[in-house]
C-alpha cells in the first residue's frame, strides 16, 4: 500500500502496524551499507554532528559530551555542535566546534583525520541537511527542526560499527542512548525489524501531541480529520485519523499515514532549479535559443517553448522527464539537451528500456559479478549507470520498467548508489537522469502500474513534445532539413520539393509525427523520377487521421506495379547498381529483369 496503516485498540495497544508504516518511520531500515547489531566500546571512535543540542538528540547535554572527550564550559543548550572524539579512552585528542543558537549561519564545516581516517561534517543549515563524510563515503541525514546526527567507528578494524538513519527515535537510538550504552538495531539487507505489535503507541512514538489524539479517539472522543499535516518523529506527513466502531461501540482508532518528506524535498529541488532558471532567462531573453539547438527544427511559437525549456533544461542537473507520442524526436531532444549541457563531454548513455528482457534489463543497468547467475562472465560486467559516469543516461520508454525494476531505480535515484547483481559491495555514480515515455504517467500510476514514488522522483523537470498535428507550420522546416540526408543516405542527387507537394503533406495529420514524415519522404525520393518531388509521389499509407485528404483506395494493378518497382530500386540500391546481383536477388530472368527496368523506367 502507498498509506501506512496504524490501528490501535481502546488500551493504546497497536493491534496494526503495516509494512508502508514501518518504512516511513524507520523500523525497517535496509538501505545504505548497513551494519550489525551491537553496543557502544571502549575506544570507539565517536562522530557526533548536532544542530540543536538537547533536542531529538535524546535530551543530550554537556555532561554527556565528557563521555567521548569533550569538556567545554562555553557550550550550551540549543547549540549547534559538531565533536569528535573516543569513547572512555583519552589516548587521542577530541575535536569540536560549535556554533550559539542565536548566531547560526548557512553551514559549519569540521576536517579532522584520526589515523589513516578522513573525516568531514558538515551542518548545512539553509538546506537543513548534516553529512558525516569518511574517506569520502557520506553518511547524509535530512531534518526538519532539529535532528542529532551520529556515526561509530570500532576501535579494533576501524570500521564503521553504526551511523544514525531514519527512524532513530522509535529505535531508540539517539545520540544520548548510544551514548549511555544502550543496544542499536542492525541496518541494511538483514536488518533488524521491531515487533511493535502489542506495544502501547506512545512507547513506539512517544508522548507528542498526534498519539495523545489519536488515543483519545481510540478511547471514546468524537474526532476524524482527512489529510492533514503533522510532523511525526521528525518526519512531515499528511494523516486521516479515523474512529473505529462496532455495534456502535468505540473499538479502536485507525491512523492512515502519507510521507510527503521525500515530495517537500523534490519540490525545493524543482523551485530552487525553476529559480535559477529565471535568472537566466532574463539574461538571455533576446537571444534565439535555437542556436543551442540546431537539431530542433522549426520556428512556430510551439517549438519556440519547447527550445526554451529545452535550454532551462540543459543548464541544470534536476531529472528531465520528456513527454510525447511515439516518433516526436524525445531522443533526439534528449542528446541535444545534453550535448548543450557543462557535461557535454562526458558519456551519453542511451538505454531503451522497452527492448531488454526482463530478466537482463537489471545487469544490463547496473552490472553484474562474475559468476552471478548462469550464463554470467566470469570477469563480470559494468552496467549502464558505470558506463555513464560523469555524464547522462536516458532512460528511454521508462513506463516500460517492471515493477520490480521500478524499486530498484527509486532506491538509485534516492542516493545515487547501487549493487551489482551478485555484488555486495556499493557502486556510486554521478550521473544525470533522463527519462522519456509516450505513456500518460498518472494514469500508469492510478492504475498501478508505475509507482507513485518513483513519478515524483522523475517528473522533476517535465518536457512536453507537442504532435505534428499541431504545429503544421514548421513541416516546410522539417522537409528541408530532412531530404537532403534522406537523399545521402538513398546515394540519389539532391531533390527538391513542390508546393503541391507541401500542400498535400501539411493537410495530413501525422499519427506517426515526425518518424512517420521522414518514412513518407523516403519513399517519396524512391518514387521522383526527376529531382522535383511532385503531389502524385507523396504516398500516404496511413489514412486514419487524414480527415482533409478524400478517401481513396488503389486499385490491385496500381499496387502491384508500386510494389515491383519498389523492389527492383531496392535491389539495385541494396546491390549497389550492380544488375546480375538484383536479379539474382529478385530471382528473375534477365530478359524479364531488362523489361521491368525498361517499363518503370529505372
């Protein structure tokens, strides 16, 4: 389920906590590296990063600081701190820094190296995030008012023993409970789960204001509400809270839980992108965004938004989602995007998600060890996301993923790492996401078939490609840009167009949008005998949408001889001129060969 689902009986006693429940507030922790079950130790190295001392930090204080070194008068309640030092051992030096609650600033920075161990904190306070960084690995925690942020290193292999996560408090692992010995939970693939099944709520999520409501509602009290936001443990939610009645007897309460942390976050990401944006543009507003983008044809006031957001696109690293039916140019608006882009140099990854089986599309993406599974090279194999390194992967058809594949993409996308298939050691990227589909996103979502957390991550910055069928004017455009290619790559002399001809493409309605447009001048070119391209040679198969041109049906003859002449063009092309190999390609006689040739005049 997309809600988490809380019921609780008229004691208090949780008879229902879900597993959506358990994922938003951290008791099923299986992200990251993960690491073991255990205790604080003598000697362990001590990384603390606090934003507001005393507050979800389990009411640390000043005194508790002495335990890891730190003994500083100056330091108070509300401070900003960041410290590091070693548990009840004096045999290296502690380290801290601090900042006064009335004078905090955008961030505070801390460098310090014990050992062969590099370690950088930072406390960004505009942005809200604490980052503990050891030899280069982050170890990155989100927070909304305050948050206490910790990380262990043991004091025998140097490694890291515990770093704080998600969902610390119900845990019970704030930085004042690891300190004072108490056991923390295991995190990442076997990570520990807490049976909250029969627990009273408020030893699960303590005594703050929604669980003293929602268990008066369990107890009697006549209250519901739909949607509305409270933060819970730290983490902003959208609740319904519903009372619970059979036989017109108060049961219980039911609590239905939406995380919106990870929507708040995302919206920030897309204002602070759409702001910059702005500026830009007032920079450029004289300028013709075109000549960023010689590959997008036409100058109608579609195509004229359609470069600028195209060029708003190109100078952010936000996730583009582009938009359109089949055979638009969202390929082709992707590379231009990202060859206009500051990491035009680095790789472009193109992945058409719709034609890699289902069982593949997993180590093709992400790699796989040697030896994973049958068939697997014994050296192993980088995936995609590798190959893309410091550059851009279009994820082309992404309405096409499965699922499953849809888990393991939302997990990437969350913090830009993954495992091999059949690896366990973590492999993190810095790549731009692009994704492109021809689907309608919300309705996949509606129906189940594309995950709503995942629509959010992608649909960051959204591109939309409008149909042929509604900017005509630029096919004149489109027609001189593509038959002189066509031409090359037939091996036939430039060819022009005629009005007529124009007329007669400009009343289609294109179905099949540019794709099909290139299609119908290929043939048109095969059929022009001259180096004029009349009405007559436009051959338009498709006649579904075609609402202006009248119906009209071939006769059996006429489409037989187009389909002779068709093929012996073809065979002479494919042959390179070369008559006996056409006609033993065609397997034709050479007196029949010469009067087909003589008859359509090729």
């Amino acid at each position: 389920m997309s809600e988490g689902i809380i019921f609780i009986d008229r004691e208090g006693k949780i008879q229902l906590y879900n597993q959506k429940s358990k994922e938003i507030f951290g008791i099923i922790y299986n992200e990251g590296r993960g690491h073991k079950r255990g205790r604080i130790e003598d000697g362990d190295i001590v990384i603390i990063a606090n934003n507001n001392l005393g507050k979800d930090d389990g009411k640390l204080t000043t005194d508790d600081l002495k335990i890891i070194g730190i003994d500083n008068e100056d330091i108070d309640i509300g401070d900003a701190v960041i410290g590091i030092g070693v548990y009840g051992s004096g045999h290296v030096d502690s380290m801290v820094k601090y900042m006064k609650g009335q004078k905090k600033g955008n961030n505070m920075y801390l460098n310090y190296r014990i050992s062969d161990k590099n370690i950088e904190v930072v406390i960004d306070f505009r942005n809200k995030i604490i980052d503990i960084i050891l030899n280069g690995e982050h170890f990155l925690m989100e927070y909304i008012n305050a948050i206490g942020h910790m990380l262990l290193l043991d004091s025998k292999c140097d490694k890291v023993k515990f770093y704080q996560a998600k969902g610390y408090t119900i845990r019970k692992e704030s930085i004042k409970d690891i300190l004072t010995g108490k056991e923390y939970m295991a995190k990442g693939k076997n990570s520990d789960i807490l049976d909250v099944i029969g627990n009273d709520i408020f030893e699960v999520h303590g005594y703050i204001e929604a669980m003293r409501e929602f268990y008066e509602v369990a107890r009697g009290k006549e209250l519901s509400y739909k949607d509305k936001f409270i933060e819970i443990n730290g983490r902003p939610t959208l609740c319904s809270l519903v009372p619970i009645d059979r036989d017109n007897i108060r049961i219980g309460a039911l609590l239905k839980v939406k995380d919106i942390s990870e929507l708040k976050r995302i919206t920030k990401e897309r204002d602070e992108a759409l702001i910059k944006l702005q500026n830009i543009e007032k920079r450029l507003e004289e300028n013709d965004y075109s000549m960023f983008f010689p590959n997008v044809i036409g100058d109608s006031i579609i195509m004229q938004r359609l470069k600028e957001l195209a060029y708003r696109a190109s100078k952010t690293n936000s996730t583009l989602l582009i938009l359109g039916e089949s055979g638009t140019g969202k390929s082709l608006l992707a590379k231009e995007i990202h060859d206009a882009s500051y990491n035009k140099d680095m790789p472009f990854i193109h992945v058409n998600c719709g034609s890699i089986p289902e069982n593949l599309i997993e180590s093709e993406l992400f790699g796989y060890e040697g030896g994973a599974f049958t068939g697997a090279k014994s050296t192993g194999k980088i995936g995609f996301f590798e190959m893309a390194q410091g550059g851009t992967i279009f994820l082309d058809e992404v309405g096409e993923l499965s699922l499953a594949m849809q888990v393991k993409l939302l997990q990437f996308l969350q913090d830009k790492s993954f495992y091999r298939v059949g690896g366990n050691k973590k492999v993190n990227v810095d790549v731009r996401i692009m994704a492109a589909t021809n689907k309608n996103l919300e309705n996949e979502v509606i129906e189940g078939k594309f995950r709503e957390d995942l629509f959010y991550r992608v649909n960051v910055f959204p591109i939309y490609i409008a149909p042929l069928r509604e900017h005509k004017q630029d096919i004149y455009q489109l027609v001189c840009h593509l038959l002189p290619k066509i031409c090359i790559k037939i091996g036939c002399e430039e060819k022009r167009i005629s009005s007529e001809a124009i007329n007669k493409l400009v009343e289609y309605d294109w179905p099949g949008n540019i794709r099909e447009l290139e299609n119908v001048l290929e043939r048109s070119v095969n059929f022009s005998e001259s180096n004029i391209i009349l009405s007559d040679h436009i051959k338009i198969l498709n006649k579904r949408y075609n609402k202006n041109i009248e119906k009209h049906i071939s006769t059996m003859k006429d489409i037989v001889m187009d389909a002779e002449k068709n093929a012996l063009i073809n065979a002479l092309n494919a042959t390179n001129g070369n008559k006996k190999k056409a006609m033993r390609m065609l397997g034709m006689g050479k007196t029949s060969f010469y009067d087909k040739l003589k008859k359509y005049k090729i």
